[in-house]
C-alpha cells in the first residue's frame, strides 16, 4: 500500500525550528526551514546531514515556508548559503518581503551584539531571498509534472498561508501557524473542503480553550491602567509584525477613551515597517482595516511615540512595546534586565514562549535569571501571561480538522503532553489515525490509492440504451409520501473489460476491447426457435413485428435488415422463415451471452404475441 512518510527535523513534540520533511509519491517536500529561538549551538538549526549525505538539492523537490516568523524561516539562508540548497522556495509574497527584515535583525542582534562568527550574512539573505517563488492565494503552482501546491490563507501574521500539496493522488495539507477566529486586523483562516490523504496541523496551544476576546482585551487593559496608576512601568515584549499592532490599536483606543497622559512607547522603526508592509499587502487584512486605509493610516497612533534607548532609566510610569517577544535578545531583553527588580513594575507576555528562552523561564516562576556573562537577575516585577497568540486552540484545531475531513492527522508544534491530550481526541471524536513524531522519527502514514479508468463513450452508450428498454413506469409513492427516483437517474451496473494499455486503463465493451488488444474473438449465440401461427406474407410478418417491437423498447433500437430479418441494439438479430409445408411460420430469435438480458425480454415479448 502506498504511504506518506514524515520526519520533523525540528517542530516534533517540541515548538520551535519547524522543519518537517515529508516523502509522497516519490517526492521529497520540506515544509518550513526553521531556527530555535531558545538554543545558541548547533541546535538552532535543523541537521540538514539527517536527510541526504549528498546534495540537498539533487534530494528535494522543493522547500515551501508557510510565514515569516523566524522558527519557520530562520535557518533558510544557512541551508541555501552554507549548506548548499540551490532548488525552488516557494512563500507568499508578503512573506518573501518580510522574512528579510526579520532575518536581517536576527542577524545583526547574533553577529554584532553577540559576536558570533560561523553565522550567514547580509549577502547571502539577499541571494537566499532571488531563489524564492511567491504563490498567490488559491494559486495551483505546478512544481513539475507531478508535484503541484495551492495556498490559503492562514490568518496568524500577515503572508501566513497553509498549503495543499498534490503528488499524482495522494495529498497533504500544512497549516503552519494559523488562527481560525478573525481579529482587530487579519481574518480567520480558511481552506477548501480537500479532504487530504494527510493533515499536518501545529498544535501550540493543544490544550487550551481560550476566552472571549472581548474579556482578554477588557483584563489586558485593566491590568496595564492599574500599574501605571500605581507609578509602575509595563513593558509588553512583541515581535516586530503582528500581535504588536493588535495590541497597540486597543491600546491606543483604550487611552484616547480614558484620556490618559501616561506615556505609550513602541521600539523604533517598528511603526515605520509595519506602516509600509500593511499598505503594500492590504488585501491580506480584514476588512475593517481596508475601509479604514481608505480614510486614514490604522497604524498612525495618537498615543503611541517612538522609543529611544535613553528612555529606559525616565522616573514615572510607562508602558513599552518592545521586540523581540520571548525575551532571549534585542530591547526588550534590555529593558526587562533594568526594569525586573522593581516590584511595582510589570511584564506582560501576550503570546507563547519556547523552552530555553527568558519568556518561558519567568511564566515558570523563575525568582532569579542567569545570564551568559555571570551576571543575574532577580525578578520582582508582576509576570502576567495573556494570550493573545495568534494560533489556534484547541477548540480552532477540531474545527480545522472537520471542516478538511482529512484521512489522517499530525501534530506537530506542540509540547509532547499537551499533543497527547490532542491527538486521543481527534481519534475518538473522528475516528481517524493521529500521528506525534518526535524529532528525527519517521512517521508512515498509509494512505489508500485511487486510480483513473477511462470508459469508453460507445460502452457508456450501449449501457443507457440497454437500461432504457425498460418500460417507463410512474414513480412509485415510497411510506414516506415521496416518490421515488425515476428508474433513468438510478445507478446501472456497466458490463465491460478492463484493459491496461500504456499505463492507462480503460473500461471497453467486448467488441473494442477485442479489437484494441488484436485479438479475434470466438462469440458465443444463443438461438431460440418460436413457431407462429400467420397467414400471409414474411413481409407482413416483418412489418407487424417491428412495429410492436418498436412500441415496446423504442424505435431507434429497432432496424429493419431485410424482408426477413430485424436488428435490435445492434446486437440481437431476429430472422422468419417460411415453412412451406406449414401455413405456420419460424421466428428465429438469437443473441450474445452478453445481451442476455435483452434476449429474453424480446423472447417474453415475441412468445406473448405471437405464439401458437
């Protein structure tokens, strides 16, 4: 039986580095090239040696990165620059403009901050991104003969798309990151109902069933208005597109509403990309936000101001957005370190953390955080956790899943317990398979193989001329009071031979096949003798049969062949004879094997009408 091999080099049981190598129909596809966030070694990047010895290219078909952020896109330029990959990159192309920017800071904040050294440069972002393919939505790419993608939208980041992949006919489906309930800026998520051989979903938030959005946004906002109230100062960690402008519009509401002084800060340059990316890619936003474009820039804040560094050490309150948001580098990191030990001070996380990283510690309780170069800090500011995490949850992940009605599902992007939970039950309440590999292991997924059969339009013919012979009865009144189909739009069962020719199969009658394979057949007639009482002529006789024949199954089935012989379908023949002897006559009935069927409807027929 065919199946669909997967083997996460990142993203399995784990978030973070999602790179998921998947082998369908002799194609190899990897589905996202990934970095993780919370390691500063060899594992930040997948083991791209897991996959081939030799050239990666000469090995994979294609790579399709599904959006922007950097645990999807961030070893890309190492794996294309470094490593070697020279074969097609398909994205969106909001996607393809933004992953620069990102990759960009990434390295700046690793190399010049850092000081690291076995890291891509600027050059090779620049040549990594002229390999890549933009794909529009609901675009059907044809990679090559066999392989073809189709994108959608995702929701999560603006560019976010998951991705329908078909080799011959099995398929998949990669949702990446996405979001199935509409927020302040983006839409909801949506695919075609594609009922995929294979589901590959991530499962951030597995478990979690999140509020009402309008009680999230309420507490987010009370929260920050009573810190500042107090003297405190907020800072709110982000990454550089996204949750940030979702955040910042209910803030900036919020404070144009409640007349607020305090002052509301945001990293510099933040608000410049965003303006110039969410003009450029307008239509990948909601509608409310493209009406507003038309009367003025929904990203102009009135209360919201640039920051600059020297701000960090300012006496009153404040509140800051800063990047990048898991807290492992960057301004934000920066100011946490300064603003921690302060317990009238707050942070305020508003989406996942991976393991490894400052985020992720704090959520867990962490009092005290050491740090590379032997310096620590204590943590006495209020940590609270609010998810406003563009994924879905757990409730959005079913919904995905019956709305696709795939054959099977995968998780990936997900914490291992939290993935369990999930995956029992998707296979309880849909009764489907539901894989959780964990890094470097393979799963093969069986999947059930459909194949093409050509059928002849004269064997087509044949059939619905056959089944029409049939008298034409009302519809019979069923208990329920509805009449029943009529007996034309019924299922008919087609008579033929399957032949397999030129790697293609066809459904012929018995004559074509024969014919299409040079073959001479030996047919098989039966003949049925009826003695009729008739005084006259044979042309009489002729004349009279063809005339009920032809009430009774049509007049195109039936042609006169001569004064003493009928044709009916084509296939059964009907001759007279005269017996000179007896004033009586011989009605010689014959057919195939294979019109059965019509033969002895035409004997019952011939037997009630014209029989001694």
């Amino acid at each position: 039986m065919p199946e669909i091999k997967v083997t996460p080099l990142g993203a399995g049981q784990d978030v973070g580095r999602s790179c998921i190598l998947v082998t369908t129909g002799g194609k190899n596809i990897m589905l996202d090239c990934g970095m993780h966030m919370g390691y500063n070694d060899d594992r930040r990047f997948p083991d791209f040696t897991y996959i081939t010895d030799g050239p990666l290219t000469e090995f994979l078909d294609c790579v399709i990165i599904s959006h922007f952020h950097l645990d999807h896109c961030g070893a890309l330029p190492y794996m294309t620059e470094m490593v070697g990959y020279s074969g097609p990159i398909y994205m969106t192309q909001p996607t393809k403009a933004l992953c620069p920017v990102l990759l960009e800071d990434m390295r700046k904040v690793a190399v010049e901050r850092k000081g690291e050294t076995n890291f891509f440069t600027s050059s090779m972002i620049k040549d990594c991104m002229k390999k890549v393919i933009t794909v529009s939505l609901h675009e059907t790419v044809q990679v090559d003969g066999d392989l073809e993608i189709k994108a959608y939208y995702a929701g999560h980041v603006l560019g976010a798309a998951m991705f329908h992949i078909r080799v011959g006919q099995q398929s998949l489906v990669y949702t990446g990151d996405y979001n199935m309930t509409p927020d302040r800026h983006l839409g909801a998520a949506w695919i075609d109902k594609c009922r995929p051989d294979l589901l590959i979903s991530e499962s951030t938030y597995a478990t979690t069933i999140r509020d009402s959005k309008r009680c999230r946004e309420r507490d987010f906002l009370k929260k920050v208005h009573d810190c500042v109230e107090r003297g405190g100062k907020v800072l709110i960690p982000v990454f550089a597109l996204g949750r940030v402008q979702e955040l910042c519009i209910l803030l900036d509401t919020y404070w144009d509403r409640m007349n607020l002084k305090v002052p509301v800060y945001f990293t510099m340059g933040l608000a410049e990309t965003a303006n110039k990316y969410y003009r450029m890619f307008i239509t990948w936003t909601n509608q409310k936000i493209r009406q507003t474009f038309v009367h003025r820039n929904m990203f102009d804040f009135k209360h919201i101001k640039p920051f600059d560094k020297s701000y960090m050490d300012n006496p009153g309150p404040m509140v800051v957005f800063a990047t990048p948001g898991m807290l492992h580098a960057g301004l934000s990191l920066a100011i946490f370190k300064k603003w921690a030990p302060n317990q009238n001070n707050m942070v305020i996380m508003p989406g996942y953390c991976v393991q490894g990283t400052v985020g992720h510690k704090i959520l867990n309780g962490a009092k005290k955080i050491d740090f590379e170069n032997r310096t620590s800090v204590e943590v006495n500011l209020s940590v609270e956790y609010m998810s406003f995490s563009a994924h879905a949850d757990a409730k959005g992940i079913m919904q995905l899943v019956r709305h696709c009605e795939p054959k099977n599902v995968l998780l990936v992007h997900g914490e291992n317990a939290k993935m369990d939970f999930l995956r029992q039950k998707i296979m309880q309440e849909f009764n489907i398979n539901c894989y959780k590999p964990g890094n470097g292991e393979t799963a093969h997924i069986s999947v059930s193989s459909n194949m093409e059969v050509e059928v002849s339009l004269s064997l087509l013919k044949h059939t619905m001329a056959a089944s029409s012979t049939s008298p034409a009865l009302p519809p019979a009144p069923t208990t329920s009071g509805k009449a029943e189909e009529p007996p034309t739009k019924k299922q008919k069962i087609l008579h033929g031979v399957l032949i397999m020719k030129n790697n293609s199969m066809k459904i012929l009658g018995v004559n074509e096949a024969w014919g299409e394979l040079g073959i001479v057949s030996h047919q098989l007639r039966f003949t049925e003798r009826i003695e009729v009482e008739h005084i006259g002529p044979v042309q009489a006789l002729t004349s009279s049969l063809h005339t009920l024949l032809s009430q009774k199954l049509g007049a195109t089935q039936v042609q006169v062949v001569s004064e003493y012989q009928l044709s009916v379908a084509d296939s059964v023949v009907i001759n007279i004879q005269d017996d000179n002897d007896d004033p009586g006559k011989n009605i010689l009935l014959s057919w195939t094997h294979q019109d059965e069927a019509l033969g002895s409807k035409l004997l019952e027929i011939i037997k009630a009408n014209f029989k001694k």
